[in-house]
C-alpha cells in the first residue's frame, strides 16, 4: 500500500531548491545583506533599496552588528538564557503593540502545551527599537502595496523575520478583507526566532510560505537555540555576527571576535546532540521540564551545500534535516570551520546556479550504479544529495525517511481538499437530519427554544448527536488549515465558505441554546463574548471577505437584495445570544429603582427593539424566529409591558 501510494507521488523538495538557487533572488538579497552588514553600527540599522533595478521589488536589509555590539561586552559572562530567553508578547507592552494578531492568539492547549507566542528577546528588544525611528516608520509608508523582500544575516535575519511580521500585522489590520501583501522574508543563516506557539500562529494567519529561511550545512547558528538555553555560548554567536563585520569592514573592534578550534569542536558536539534529541522526536514539542529548548522553527528552509539546494516546508522535517545535514561528514571542497560556515553564503549563491548547470552525472563511472524504484525515490536520492548527504553517508537512510515520512503526512493541498470534498458529501445527512429537526418546530416555539428546553427526548438526543459530529468535522478542517495542509486560498472559495456559512447559520443557534440550557452564561459571561467557538469567528472573517471581495459589503448593495419570504436560516448567527441579553435585561429593569440604571438599560433595549425589528421587516430571520412560542415572541410581549410600564411612571411623574 506504501509503495503504491509512493509511486503515485513527486518529490519536488530538490525541484523547488533548484528554482530558487537558479533565481537572482538569493544573490540580490545577500547583496544586500553584505552591504547592511559592512554598514554596520554607522548605519541606521537597515538598508532600503528602491526596486527601479530589481523589477519593481523593493528589498530592505537589515544587519545583526548593533544587536551583537548591544551584548557584546557581557558576552564573555553572559548566558544563553539571560540573552535568548524568549519573551511572551501577550505580557511585553511593546511586543503586544507591535504584534498585535500574535500578542492576541488563544493558548493552543490542544497543541499540547497551551503557551503563549514567545520571541526571542535580543531580537525583540533590537527590532522595537528600530521600528519607534522615524527612519522606520518612513520606510513603512514608502514600501506600502510594492512588492517587498526583507533580509539579514545572522542576528539581522531575526530581525528581519520581526520586520516581515511587523508589516503582515499592520497591514491585515489596516485592510481586513484584503489579500495578504506581496512580503517574503530571506534569512541567512538566523538563529531560532520563536517557540512553537508563534509557529502555529503563523500558520493560522497563512504566513508560512513568507518566510524562506537560507541554512548551510554546517553553519551552527541556525542549530544553536536548539540546545538548552543555559549551555547557548552567547560570545559564540556574537563573535561571528562581529567577525563578519570585520570580514567587510577595515575598523577594529574592542571584542574578542575569534572561536577557537578546541570551542568549535565542543559546540559541534553540544549542538549535534541536542538537535538530534529534538530530531528524533516525533512532533516538535521538547518541554523545558526536560531541559530543553522553546525554540521551534516556522517558513520553508532552504538547506544548501555546494552540490545545490532543497527545500522542506514540512516543521517536523525542518528540524530532523537540520540535524541530518549538519551530522553528515564534510566532503572535500567544503568549509570546515563554524565561522566559515556561518560566512559562506555569498559563494554559495554564486556557485549553487553553476553547480545546476555543470552537474556531474548521478551514476559516475566510479560509483555504483542505483537502481530507483520509482521517480519519487529518484526525487528523494536528489533532495538529499542537494542538501549535502550524500548517499554513502549513515545519516542518509534516517533522513530518506524522514523526508518521505514528511511527504506523506503533508499530501499536496489539492488533494487534501478533494477528500475533504468527499468527507463533506458523507456528513450531509447530520446537517439534514438538524434542517428536518428545525423544521419539526418552526410553528411552535422554533428549534432554538426546542432544543433548550429539550423537548421530544428522541428528536433532541439525535439532533445533539449530529451538532457534535458537524463540530469534529468543521474543527478538523481548521485543524487542516492552521497547519497548511489545505489550499492558501481556501477560505477564499465560494463552495467552502458557503458551506462554512449555512453550517454556521443552522448549528450556532443550537450551540447558544446548550450554553444557556447550562446556564453558562451565568458562570463565564456572554455568550458572544464568552462563549463562541473559534470556527464561529473565523466562518465570520470568511463571510464578511467574501462579501467584501465581491463588492457586497456596503449598504446600499445589501439594500438592493430584499426578500420577498423569510429566510430559510436567520442571518445574524448570534441572534438568539441578543434575545436572551434583552430578556436578562428586560427583567434586570423590571426591579430597577435607580432611575440612571434605568435609562440605560431602557436605551440598550430600544436600541436591540430598533436591530431586530429592522432584520424581521426585511425577512432576514428565520420563521421560527416568530413562532407562537419562541424566546423572541415572549420578549416581545415582555418589552411591551415593561414599555407600558414605564410610560405610566414618566406620567406620574409629569402630574407630581
């Protein structure tokens, strides 16, 4: 079964790396680093320059030397941990302002460990620095709508990576209904950002593929942070961030910038053995009860060595080829010293598109020939071979499958969808079976009020059962989502967010009757506010996009589509959440004394009387909303007493 579907598959890891290292686009940006870094200190920190030359693509380069020379003088002293602990955003004033969507993002305890998005807090400290200049807040206003590629190196890749979100967070803030910018991120050779949590937010938000992370083979710096964080020697990553400096520069420096051969060696086997551990985890999650380290990957990685390049967007299969490459011995030509790897990609974005062109075929004369069982395997001995394991080295049966571990568990988005699609036909008769229940109570008191009160044990057990098998199926669509495993454009296409939506209409309203039925709101809050299922949020994002991207979204156009019968489903999801606030506050003002109190819980009430008076006349309700029985038909007839009521006391008071 394995090798059927093997053969039905394409390993596209080195076809993907070959494209890249055969685009101007890693040359241009390490241009750009170089020139951002031999600016060094002198300079504002980043480097902007126009896209006249570069096809209207403006790239913006930012160095690590004033993040290094921040540390460098407690560098000999300093630990890890006291440099690269990660800092939540959540409870940092000036991440949560400058991140506001990650700040914002709910614990996953799902996930396994329910923390907060966590950065790393040199950079953050650095970036936010950076982005209160005027020089930066100027560049933000320069580059909106263009096409925008943000670069560093070393330190300066992490800060570029906070500039790349930085500027996806204002501008899906600034323009909600609007596609995710034209922004990719290109690293060279950047420490661990964040923890996993912010991993996962990037995915929920789409923003993985923006971000293109550029590895050597045996450069440390990008493997370091996944050791614990108190073994992290910080004068390390210091002193190669400066000797890179130095490497462009003539001006001398105060620190000790050189490694010496016996700590290069040392740090190998510190950084081999951790990453290894996390490697041969199944899932990312190394708890720091264990001792290790919050940091986790996100973005597509881009493992380079002379022989080319191959690109692995799967996190699991990320962390398990860093090891892989790294632990593979060092072929003749390559560079041997921890400071030669972390300097090395400028000849490597010169000699990957040579080594395309000139490459040696894959059976020499010398070597034994392979025999392929199928071209995804060929796929796979090229991946591998690309990123620097060759196929007499030990670590290449391991990464063989991983990489086809990794393939498997990531099939391509489209097909992901299709069996979707048919996951979706399969589940239909639970959404009918609820459209027949809903039916059975329109004349009554409507299902809302049915299935809170319970009425017909049967009909309420089964419609039950169907709302949960509806919710599994939904949340594991988003489950597919967060982890990019569907379409980017998903939650853009007509047929799943129609679908979305009429599940949301028909099921919400069943949802708030069981908070209410167990008197929820009366323990954690309102239901709106408390209450909602994150599907139902986000099935309103997609709605509210797809009215706006089809030009719908302003009142005069909804003016122009009245109905001429009661709509099938009540078009405010929330709608039975309102009636039960009003009813709340219809008998809260029954008993009201103070007569400040009372005029404000009056006005909320006219101002709800005024919204769904509005929604009945236009026929955007459901005609169970109607119904004899229900809860809005009984609040009607309370608001009216309660109104009575009032007008006698204001006449009273009027006479006295």
């Amino acid at each position: 079964m394995e090798d059927a579907e093997e053969n039905s598959m394409f390993e596209t890891s080195h076809v993907l790396g070959a494209l890249l290292a055969s685009s101007p686009l890693l040359a241009r940006a390490w241009d750009r680093c170089a020139a951002a870094t031999a600016m060094g200190a002198a300079s504002s920190g980043f480097l902007h320059s126009g896209g006249d030359v570069d096809g209207g693509t403006v790239y913006v380069a930012f160095s690590g030397v004033q993040a290094a020379l921040s540390v460098a003088g407690a560098a000999a002293v300093a630990s890890g941990a006291d440099v690269f602990a990660p800092v939540e955003l959540r409870g940092d004033a000036a991440g949560a302002r400058v991140f506001p969507q990650l700040a914002a993002a709910e614990p996953d305890a799902g996930a396994g460990d329910g923390d907060s998005v966590a950065v790393q807090a040199l950079a953050l400290r650095c970036f936010v620095k950076l982005c209160g200049s005027p020089e930066f807040q100027m560049l933000l206003n320069q580059i909106k709508g263009k096409e925008v590629v943000f670069t560093g190196h070393s330190l300066g890749g992490a800060i570029a990576a906070l500039a790349a979100l930085h500027y996806l967070c204002i501008s899906s803030s600034s323009q909600a209904s609007a596609p995710v910018p034209p922004v990719l991120c290109v690293t060279f050779g950047s420490p661990l950002l964040g923890n996993e949590a912010l991993s996962r937010a990037i995915l929920r938000e789409r923003w993985g593929g923006s971000f293109c992370h550029v590895v050597s083979q045996h450069d440390v710096v990008p493997r370091l942070l996944f050791c614990p964080l108190d073994a992290v020697p910080v004068r390390v990553i210091v002193g190669m961030q400066l000797q890179q400096r130095l490497g462009c520069t003539r001006h001398a420096c105060a620190v000790s910038v050189r490694v010496t051969e016996s700590e290069q060696e040392a740090l190998r086997q510190l950084v081999q053995a951790h990453i290894r551990s996390v490697a041969m985890e199944q899932k990312l999650a190394a708890p720091e009860t264990r001792g290790g380290s919050p940091y986790r990957p996100f973005g597509t990685y881009v493992l380079c060595s002379l022989d080319g390049a191959a690109c692995v967007d799967s996190l699991t299969a990320a962390v398990q080829m860093l090891y892989a490459t790294f632990a593979a011995r060092c072929v003749p030509g390559s560079v041997t010293s921890l400071e030669a790897a972390h300097s090395c990609y400028g000849d490597l974005v010169l000699k990957m598109p040579q080594q395309l062109l000139f490459k040696r075929r894959p059976n020499s004369i010398d070597a034994p020939v392979m025999v392929f069982n199928s071209n995804y395997d060929a796929g796979i001995s090229l991946a591998l071979e690309a990123s620097g394991i060759h196929r007499e080295a030990t670590e290449g049966t391991t990464a063989r499958h991983w990489l086809k571990a990794s393939k498997r568990a990531g099939r391509s988005p489209s097909l992901n969808c299709a069996g979707l699609a048919m996951r979706l036909g399969k589940i239909t008769p639970s959404r009918a079976q609820i459209e027949w229940y809903k039916a059975s109570f329109d004349a009554d008191m409507g299902y809302y009020d049915a299935f809170k009160l319970q009425r017909s044990t049967k009909k309420f057990h089964h419609a039950n059962m169907c709302r949960h098998k509806l919710a599994q199926f939904w949340d594991g669509v988003l489950s597919m989502l967060d982890n990019s495993q569907l379409p980017h454009d998903f939650h853009r296409r007509a047929k799943w967010v129609n679908a979305a939506r009429f599940y949301q209409l028909l099921v919400e309203p069943l949802d708030i009757a069981d908070y209410h039925r167990n008197n929820l709101h009366k323990t954690r809050g309102s239901y709106i506010s408390h209450g909602r299922e994150r599907r139902y949020e986000l099935f309103d994002k997609w709605w509210k996009e797809r009215d706006a991207l089809a030009g719908m979204g302003d009142a005069s156009t909804t003016a122009n589509r009245l109905r001429s019968k009661y709509a099938g489903l009540t078009q405010d999801p929330c709608f039975w959440a309102r009636v039960e606030e009003a009813r709340e506050l219809t008998e809260r003002a029954k008993v009201e004394h103070d007569v400040a109190s009372l005029a404000m819980k009056l006005g909320s009430l006219r101002e709800f009387e005024r919204y769904s008076g509005e929604l009945v006349e236009s026929k955007e309700v459901s005609i169970d909303v109607l119904a004899p029985q229900s809860s809005y038909t009984l609040w009607v007839v309370e608001w009216k007493e309660l109104k009575l009521k009032d007008e006698i006391r204001t006449a009273l008071l009027f006479q006295i």
